[in-house]
C-alpha cells in the first residue's frame, strides 16, 4: 500500500476473499474479463552479471511468446524462473507479484530501495478502462490503468502474444 500511495497510484488494494493465484481466478473474484487481469509473469534473462529478471505484465487472457519477447530484447532465450528466483527478487510469492514494490535483493540497489526489474507490459491491456493487478499478496489485487501501469513501472508498451 506504502509504494501505491508514494507512486501516486489512484486505486487502492482490495481484499479478495480468498487466495487468487490465478488470472482466471482473480477474474472470476472480481466479476471481470479475465483479459482485465495483468499477470506478473517473471523471467530471467542473461547478462553479462548474471541472471536477472525480467517482468512480463500481461493481459490474463494471453501466454508470453517468449521467442517474440526475447527477440524484441535482443536476447538469445528467456528462462522460466522458480519460486525461490521470484521472491529472491521480487520478495513476493507466486499468485501475489506486484508490477511494483520489490524489495528482493540486488547487488546494485541499496538496502530499502525498492528494485524495478526491466518490464514490458502487453498492449492489450491498454483496451481496458480498467486493470486490475496484483498487490503483493494473492488475497490482494489493485485497481489501476494501463496509462498508469506504465507510469509506476517504466515499462515498455510491447506485444506479448
């Protein structure tokens, strides 16, 4: 809620009655699109310091073309990444990724800083008024726009699909 407000981020969390850790889930939580719903999906790509992530914010309806997204990356593959790389990074657990708000720990980021990994966000979000997107935890989500989502994220718009 703290990074949120400090972004300047208009929709404030809402708590799900139960766990979320699905799009389809959250989606049917909400009484929304499931193509509504921007899923944080982590990555890692390789760099000359090693494997680091990379946040793939797509539209729940979709799956990441990860030949599409490498190429558009300049990048040879991305590796699908374990729980333990998500929240070694993010600090989040899986059904909870945040867009923003990483606290995970990076050897260039001081302690307390919050880290925002490279992030490309589907274009086909931008046809919804409103997103909805996780907030840190899968009972919480956050409403939010893709204008805004761009915003708090740096991310690139990009066609994931």
């Amino acid at each position: 809620m703290a990074t949120l407000n400090r972004l300047g981020c208009t929709g404030i969390p809402h708590e799900l009655p139960e766990s979320a850790r699905t799009a389809v889930q959250a989606a049917e939580t909400l009484g929304v699109s499931v193509s509504s719903i921007a899923s944080s999906i982590v990555f890692a790509t390789h760099g000359t310091a090693g494997d680091e992530p990379l946040l793939v914010i797509t539209s729940g309806a979709h799956r990441v073309d990860t030949r599409r997204v490498a190429s558009m990356l300049g990048s040879g593959d991305l590796d699908r990444v374990d729980a333990a790389f998500i929240r070694q990074w993010s600090g989040f657990a899986i059904g909870g990724v945040a867009p923003v708000g990483w606290t995970g720990l990076h050897p260039s980021v001081p302690d307390a800083m919050p880290y925002q990994p490279t992030t490309l966000v589907d274009i086909s979000l931008a046809h919804h008024r409103r997103i909805w997107a996780a907030a840190g935890h899968p009972r919480y989500v956050f409403e939010t726009s893709y204008a805004e989502l761009l915003r708090i994220t740096g991310g690139n718009p990009a066609e994931i699909d």
